[in-house]
C-alpha cells in the first residue's frame, strides 16, 4: 500500500490523462457529402421501410437493374412513394443480398392523393409522378360506382393529372350508359372486351405513368397482367354475397410497359375522401366553362342561384350545358371554393 502511494506521489502532470471539455473537442464539421456521383432510380415498390427500386442504365436510359435500398439519414424525414425519382449510392449491383442508400428524392411533377374520408384530415399520397390517372370500373359484378369515379376525377384535376375512364366487361353488359355519363367531360374512355385490351388504350399508355384505381373485382390486376405478360398480379372474383370484389392485389406496383412508360397497378379501394382538394384547382380545369366563372360572385359554389354559370349556360351549346352538369355533379362532395 505504502509503495503504491510513492508511485502516486512520483507521477508528474504528463503522466496525468485528462478527460478534455466539451469545448476542447473536435468541432463537428457543417460539411455534408454531396454524393455527385449518385445514380437516379424510379421507386416501384415499398415494404416497411425497404423499397425497390428501378435503376436507369446510364447509357440507354432504359430502367434495367432492380436493386433494393433504405432511405439515408441524408434524406431526412421525407417520405417515399411509388413513383419517386431518388438519388443513390452504395451497392448498385442488383446482386441478391446487397442494400444501396437512397440520399435524395428528386422534386415531384404530380402527387396523387387521397384520404380515408371527406372530414379526415389526415392525407395520403398514392402515387407520385404519374401522369395519368385510369378509373377502371367494369360495367356489371361489380356494378359501376359513378361516386366513387367522380371523386378519382376530381383528385385527377386537384394533382394536375390527365383522367382516363377504363371499363372492363363490356362482354358482359353494354357500356353505352356510362359513355354518355363522361361524354361532356372529354374524357377518354376506353373498354376492355373479354380482358383484350385495345390497341388505342396501349398507344395512349406509351411513354406516360399511368396509376390504375378502383374498386376490388373490377379487373384492374387483370389489366396489367394483359398489358404486361408475366406480371402475375394476383386477381380474384366478386363475393357472391355482397357483390363487392375481394382483395387481392395488397400493394402499389411500378410495372414497366414495353418500350416505354409504367403503369401503377394500386389495391382496391373502397373510398376516395376528398378532403384534401381545393375545388378552384378543381374548377381551373375546366377552361371552357371559364368566361362564364368570371361572372360568379366571391366565394361562389357554382350551384347556387346567383353562380354566374346560370346566367352564362343558356345561351352556350347544348354539350356546354351538359359539360356544365357534369362538372357541377363531380364537385358536388368537394365543399365550397376558397375564392
């Protein structure tokens, strides 16, 4: 014991190691990697925090190499959907087993959203990027939801996002009361006939990214697995009981169409809530219908009594009268405009 204290008494200050203050220590350095050298990829699907991704080839710009990936801490709190463009970096092999880091989501063209209902504040995003969006309803089992496509419309013009109305079993029921239904608002509609699709649909697919929407058991699965064979995307019939379809397709899919653009095949849906929409986005759509917008009063509805639309309409053609009709129908469950 004794010898240990003149050891101790021996030490001079050199010997001595000193925890250094904070104050002392390394300053952390403001400077973040730029990673100049990450490559660009489209998200086409995510699962609980991994996502795969679509990696365009530098030299053709083809998406050819399927690699997986998480967010780096780079990115931050910003979410991820089908559709994003992302930077990365890491392993970009695609070999099984490897993880690259997606390190920045390039800014959005299009967001496509939706909530659970109209009082939920609470929204969505579907997809993004899309160019356009494709009702698919079939015309019997399950029967058409004309609620449920105007509300995707409206969602469609509040995105900025071009609508396309697609019915499927045309073999099965004649599809000539919905065509009259979205005639007046130039919409193009297309019908699936025994699950072909025509060659007028797949040309006005090519070169866009096109989301699918729509109630389960319509055929949207069916659809994609006919425009892109060997999908395999799970579909299924129409409960015999409710007359609703049953889920099958859980999650929201990038496919890549021959020669170029995507289709985004999305789980069925039961609602379209529109709480988020602004209905003067809604409204600015509608070009044609403008100089007779221009005489409503502040804050009008457009389906009032002094909306300037009704001083306007009589006198325009009758399919300006019936597009009038239509918009007014689709803006029905969006609430009031803000100017």
């Amino acid at each position: 014991m004794s010898r240990q204290r003149d050891r101790m008494n021996r030490m001079d200050e050199d010997d001595v190691r000193i925890r250094p203050t904070r104050g002392n220590s390394r300053p952390r350095s403001k400077d973040r990697p730029t990673h100049d050298e990450a490559k660009v990829g489209t998200v086409v699907a995510v699962d609980r925090g991994r996502f795969t991704v679509s990696l365009a080839d530098s030299d053709t710009g083809e998406e050819r190499t399927v690699i997986y990936a998480v967010k780096a801490r780079e990115i931050g709190r910003k979410g991820l959907v089908v559709g994003d463009d992302v930077d990365l970096v890491g392993d970009l092999s695609g070999v099984e087993d490897t993880q690259a880091r997606i390190v920045r989501r390039q800014e959005r063209i299009s967001t496509l959203r939706r909530t659970a209902d109209d009082s939920d504040p609470v929204e969505r995003v579907i997809v993004a990027n899309a160019t356009q969006l494709a009702v698919v309803t079939a015309t019997t089992n399950p029967d058409p939801s004309p609620g449920l496509i105007d509300r995707a419309f409206v969602a469609a013009y509040d995105a900025g996002i071009q609508p396309l109305l697609i019915v499927t079993k045309t073999d099965l029921h004649s599809p000539d009361e919905l065509n009259r239904m979205y005639l007046p608002l130039d919409i193009p509609v297309f019908e699936v006939h025994k699950k072909c699709p025509t060659p007028a649909l797949i040309a006005v697919l090519k070169n866009q990214v096109t989301v699918v929407v729509g109630h389960s058991g319509v055929g949207k699965s069916t659809l994609v697995n006919a425009l892109v064979p060997g999908t395999d995307r799970s579909t299924g019939g129409v409960n015999q009981v409710t007359g609703k379809g049953r889920h099958t397709s859980t999650s929201v899919v990038a496919i890549a169409l021959a020669g170029a653009g995507w289709i985004i095949d999305t789980p069925g849906i039961r609602s379209f809530g529109l709480a988020h929409v602004d209905a003067d986005r809604v409204i600015s759509s509608f070009e044609d219908l403008a100089p007779g917008i221009a005489q409503c009063p502040r804050a009008c509805s457009h389906d009032e009594p002094d909306c300037g639309l009704n001083l306007w309409a009589p006198s325009q053609p009758p399919a300006v009268q019936q597009r009038l009709a239509s918009m007014r129908r689709l803006l029905a469950g969006v609430g009031t405009p803000t100017s």
